[in-house]
C-alpha cells in the first residue's frame, strides 16, 4: 500500500504518494553522511534518528537526456482496519497556477535527491516538502521515505530544497545539477536530516510503520546568504506552523488543502498541483500500533508528491493563514483497488519531539 522509491517501472499496482519520480539525469549533489542518535525526548525514552549531511557539488556529466521518469513503488502490506474502511469521495487536483512566489505558493518545494550507490548512475529522485516555522528558520517537513529508505536501507544523499520550483511551461527534462533557473527563491541543501526511529527500524517498500512516516530537513542558506525563512518571507509567504496533537474526532477533522509535485503519469513534476478536500477521515491503523493513526482524503496527485503538506486552519488563524496537519505518505494512485485517496501520518507527541529537536539545532 505503500510507495517506496525505485527505478522506473510503470505498474498498476496501489503506488503511494510516497512515490518518488526518477529521473535519467547527470550528476545531482554527491555527499557523505554520517548517521546515528543525535536526540532524545523530552523523557529520555525515545531515540530521534538523524543524519548530518556534507553535501559536496559535483559537475555534471556531459552528454546525455535528462529525462523524469516515474520512481513509484508498490506496496502489498495488510491493514485491513486502514483498508477495510469506505473510501473517500474522490477530489480531482487542479493544478495551482504559478508563478509561486505567492503567500500560499512559496512555501511547497520540490526536494530532490540520490538514493545510496545512484549517485554515478544518472539517476535521481523527487519529493516534496513544506517550509515550516521555527526558532532556526531553517526547516522543511516532508515523508520519512523521502529521507531514509527504512529497514535495512540508507540515508538519501544530496537533498537539494527548491521553494516555489516552476518550471510550469517548459521541458521537463531538468537537468538536477544546475537547478537555478526553476528556483526563483533560491536552491536550498540539507544539511541535517530527522525521521523517527519507527520509520528507520521498519520502513520498506511494503510501507513498514506509515503512522511515522514523516521527516524534518535542515538546509542551509542560498547562494544570496539567506536562510530559507528569509527567501519565503522575501516573496510575502509566512512559514507554516505545525498542528500536532490536533483533534481527534472524526466531526472535528477539519477540511484540508493538499499540495504538492506530482511527477507520475498523468503529471509530469514541474508544477504545483492540490485538492481541496472538504472531508477528511482519521483511521486508527491498528495494526501499526494501538495509538496509530492515518488521515486519509480523496485526492489523485501521483508520485513526486510524496512529502507535500496538508493544510487547515489551526487554533488562532484566520483568514488565509493555515497550519500544516500532515505529510502524504500512501495514496492509491488510480489502482485496481478502487478509489483515488492520499493518506499522511497523525503528528503526535513523537513528531513533537523530532520537530523540537530539528528547531533547537542552530541556525545555519
């Protein structure tokens, strides 16, 4: 049921949103890591994963096409009281029209980077992920997926951020080592990465623990000096506050807004696209856990828009400003199942404290 980064190969299979679209290409950014415990909750009980990332710029093969392919994956894992429930009405996306260097279009990016031994193959991966507000000024939400491939498997390498990428109107065969011309807030590499140990201990392309599938990345400042917040800002956009430990009812779930870069047919990852979900389920996914739970709305985006937010308004908001509820995680991509819906992880007191942690590093 769940979407886990791969080469291309199109299938009909339920592909999650987690998908990340790959595409034949040259060199992205080539970097080292160095992976392990670096905090632990607020109790000293649980352990926060994170990588510290040295990205290192590489040039860029000569020759060749940069063309994207879909990288979604499949997923076959069992969860009958998720599966089990009615679906949701299907939302049809409408794609958001740029350019993006708006209140609401600035803070969606796109995140691009190599998965472990891709980084001589050409070949790279896309998410996406959301600006959100902290003490370091510095952050991005996205999918855990989008950052380690879970059991067994690595950190991501060279994660480059890109707030507001358009390249709406032209070929979509990008080439990722020189990203400039799509970034008009500027290009963005991690420099720390966060996920929850749930996901690093169980995660795999089946979905493993999709209740913790979400992520904080670090970045650095771009080339003109300025920490991400301050480029956001710059276009008139605020960074979104995070809603976690929001209720729980299912007559208090609030409508949501999804956004994010679908890259997998029928999208081609150069734009932003969103539905506006009026309703919204909240399932207790009991086989991942007995607090676990999983939102999930009717939405079609494809793969590439893994990572991507769900926004409603929060407690004190009003007008256009919204918090951020979730990340896409799963979806069912036009599948045989039936239905179109994408599905994000309840951020609860754990992601709190991943999201504590990422804040209290210091400012780039």
């Amino acid at each position: 049921m769940l979407i886990r980064p791969r080469r291309h190969r199109q299938d009909n299979h339920r592909v999650v949103s987690t998908l990340f679209a790959l595409a034949a290409a040259v060199s992205l950014l080539a970097g080292c890591t160095q992976s392990g415990v670096i905090g632990q909750d607020s109790s000293g009980g649980t352990d926060i994963v994170g990588s510290v990332i040295n990205p290192m710029k590489q040039p860029s093969a000569s020759g060749g096409t940069h063309k994207g392919r879909d990288g979604g994956l499949t997923g076959q894992t069992s969860l009958p009281s998720f599966d089990n429930a009615p679906l949701p009405s299907p939302v049809a996306a409408r794609q958001i029209a740029g350019p993006y260097t708006t209140k609401s279009g600035a803070v969606t990016g796109k995140l691009f980077f190599y998965r472990s031994g891709d980084q001589n193959s050409g070949n790279y991966y896309v998410c996406s992920g959301t600006v959100i507000k902290s003490k370091n000024r510095s952050l991005v939400w996205t999918a855990g997926h989008c950052v380690h491939d879970g059991k067994g498997g690595t950190w991501h390498l060279g994660m480059v951020f890109v707030p507001a990428f358009d390249n709406s109107d032209g070929d979509p065969n990008v080439d990722p080592s020189d990203l400039s011309q799509y970034a008009p807030l500027g290009t963005f590499e991690a420099v720390h990465v966060w996920t929850s140990p749930e996901w690093v201990n169980s995660g795999d392309e089946h979905g493993g623990d999709l209740a913790h599938d979400y992520a904080v990345i670090e970045v650095g400042r771009n080339d003109q000096g300025q920490t991400l917040d301050d480029a956001v800002e710059g276009a008139g956009a605020k960074p979104v506050p995070v809603w976690f430990n929001a209720p729980t009812g299912q007559d208090k779930t609030p409508a949501m807004t999804i956004r994010g870069y679908p890259a997998a047919e029928p999208f081609n990852g150069m734009a932003q696209w969103g539905c506006s979900a009026d309703t919204v389920q909240l399932l207790n996914v009991t086989e991942l856990g007995p607090d676990a739970k999983e939102y999930r709305a009717g939405c079609d985006l494809t793969g590439g828009a893994s990572g991507g937010g769900w926004f409603a308004r929060g407690p004190g908001q009003s007008g256009s400003d919204v918090s951020l509820v979730t990340n896409t995680s799963v979806g069912s991509a036009h599948n045989a199942h039936g239905g179109n819906w994408l599905a994000g992880p309840y951020l609860d007191a754990k992601a709190k404290q991943l999201f504590t942690t990422a804040e209290s590093t210091a400012a780039p």
